[in-house]
C-alpha cells in the first residue's frame, strides 16, 4: 500500500469549498484514500479480485451495469477481465483512512475556534462556520466533537455580528450542526438561543428571516423545543404570517407551514394558534382529545360549536 500513497488527487471533482479544505489539511490526501470510480476518499473501501480497491456501492453499480449491459466483467482501473465479482472490505484501509480523517478534522476545529472572534475579519469567521459544517456533515461522531470542545456557543455568538452574511452562516450551521442530533438540540433548548432565532423572523434583509425558518423548523422537530419555539411571544402569530405571505419565496413559505405543523404537537401551541385563527389543529384535538383537554383549550372569552367536522368561532 505504501507505494500508492502519493499525492495524485483530483481536485476538479471537487467543490470549490471542499478545495479550500485541502488547503488547511494537516497531510495530504494519498492516492490510496481515493476511488478510482468516485474520485472522493472512500468510506467503505473493498477489495476485489485483482486486488484493486474501490468505494463498495460505486463497484457494485459498475458490476451491476457490466451485467446489464452484457459486457465482460472488468476491472474499471487495469480494464482486464475478472473471473468473479467477488469483493472483500478492506479494514486496514478503512482504519487508515478514518485516522487520517480524524487528524485532518481536529486541524479544522483547531482553526474554526481561533476565528469565532467578532472582532475577526468576516471572511475568516465565515471560513471557520464552513469548516464547522464540512465536518458535522462527514459523520455523527464528529457532531460530538463539536459539543465537546464548546463550538456551538461561539457560534451562538455569531448571530450578534452586524455583518448579514456571518448571522446566515452562522444560522446555516446550527441547523446543520442539529440535524439527527438529540444532544445538540437539548443544548440549543438551554438559555436564550430561540428567542433569539425567533427575532430573525422580523428581520430585514429576508436572508435573515429564511435562514431563521430552516432552523426553526429543524428545531421544532423535536417535542421540548416545539414547546419551547411557542413559548416565545410571537413566534406563532409570525410563523402563520409567513405561511400565507404572497411577498415571501415558495421555499420560505412552505417551511414556516411545516414548522407548524410540526408545533401542533404541544396543547399550548394548538391553543395559541386557535386563538390567532388557525383553528383546524384545534378541532383535531377536539375531535380526538379527552374531555378535560377539551376544557383546557376552550378560551373563556369565546363559544366553539363543531358543525360536519367543522370547527365554528362565535
């Protein structure tokens, strides 16, 4: 293997963020961390049987298409034939390559950390969030190495910069940070991070306000920040401006609804939203409810009547 490790890596497959990359790598990428087919480093490297490595689900397609085309079994390096598409993982490689990994990745987190400063120019903080995104979308494991070494509240703090492009950065990588991440959104439950999301919702230029929604919409997935997005004084009655604004775009639109819907979960939610006129999730729960729920929701100051599954606001 240790033939191979030259540095022979195809930067044009690569975006132009994952370049800059490269350029903060503490080693370079080895010609033996690449696939030959995907021109990416592998995550699950095997070995077929002319002892040529390659991505497993990119050799597969490639034995597939062989297959279905009626062509000869060949190896996609040498072009030989192969008796077999007979495959085997590589552990060593994979080992080797998830250590180079995380030596790599540290050295992002290092720089990351030295650049969220305000008083940092807004060039270097925003490379910092990018790299903070770059390694929470490689894996789960690393989303824990972002919690332990304290990132998420320098990027919190992110969102008090003047500059817009910084607070969308910043918003952009606390949703992505979140994502399938039960720890990451308990921590974000703490303190006053929502209210502070919520105020974008008000926010001009409408970037802002977009970037907000997404991660807004992230949150809400989860039951304790649902409650707690409603929780915050006017959260709802913007969120249902947004959802039947003309003047916001399509994509803005549709993710302040499904954030909504996602906030229906919590009784108090429902309630408040009936009170502001969004009235169907209500008569869900009335129809679906316990009678004490149906006591709770019920506002002293207004008389519901429920006419063919249709919920009356006298």
């Amino acid at each position: 293997m240790s033939a191979n490790l030259d540095r022979n890596y195809d930067h044009g497959s690569q975006s132009d963020d994952n370049y800059q990359f490269e350029r903060y790598r503490i080693e370079p990428i080895y010609d033996a961390l690449v696939c030959h087919l995907t021109k990416q480093i592998m995550q699950d490297p095997v070995t077929i049987e002319n002892g040529e490595t390659f991505e497993r689900e990119a050799i597969e397609k490639w034995f597939k298409n062989c297959k279905d085309s009626g062509k000869r079994l060949v190896c996609p390096r040498t072009e030989k034939e192969l008796k077999s598409a007979d495959m085997n993982p590589s552990i060593a490689l994979r080992k080797m390559i998830e250590e180079w990994s995380a030596r790599n990745e540290a050295a992002l987190v290092d720089i990351a950390q030295r650049s969220f400063t305000l008083e940092n120019a807004e060039s270097e903080i925003i490379r910092g969030l990018s790299f903070v995104q770059y390694i929470c979308q490689n894996s789960l494991q690393n989303k824990h190495i972002v919690r332990k070494v304290g990132l998420l509240p320098r990027i919190m703090d992110m969102l008090r910069s003047s500059s817009c492009p910084i607070r969308c950065k910043a918003l952009e990588t606390l949703r992505i940070s979140a994502e399938e991440d039960v720890d990451i959104k308990e921590i974000m439950a703490e303190g006053n991070i929502v209210r502070t999301i919520v105020k974008f919702l008000s926010h001009e230029p409408s970037k802002d306000r977009e970037e907000a929604i997404s991660l807004l919409y992230e949150l809400s997935k989860s039951e304790l920040l649902s409650e707690k997005i409603g929780s915050i004084n006017g959260a709802i009655i913007i969120l249902m401006a947004i959802s039947s604004s003309r003047a916001e775009n399509d994509f803005t639109v549709e993710t302040a609804e499904k954030t909504l819907l996602n906030l229906e979960s919590s009784e108090n939610n429902v309630r408040q939203m009936a009170e502001y006129g969004r009235l169907q999730p209500l008569l869900s729960q009335l129809l679906d409810g316990t009678f004490q729920f149906h006591l709770f929701m019920i506002p002293s100051n207004n008389t519901f009547s429920i006419t063919d599954s249709k919920l009356i606001l006298n």
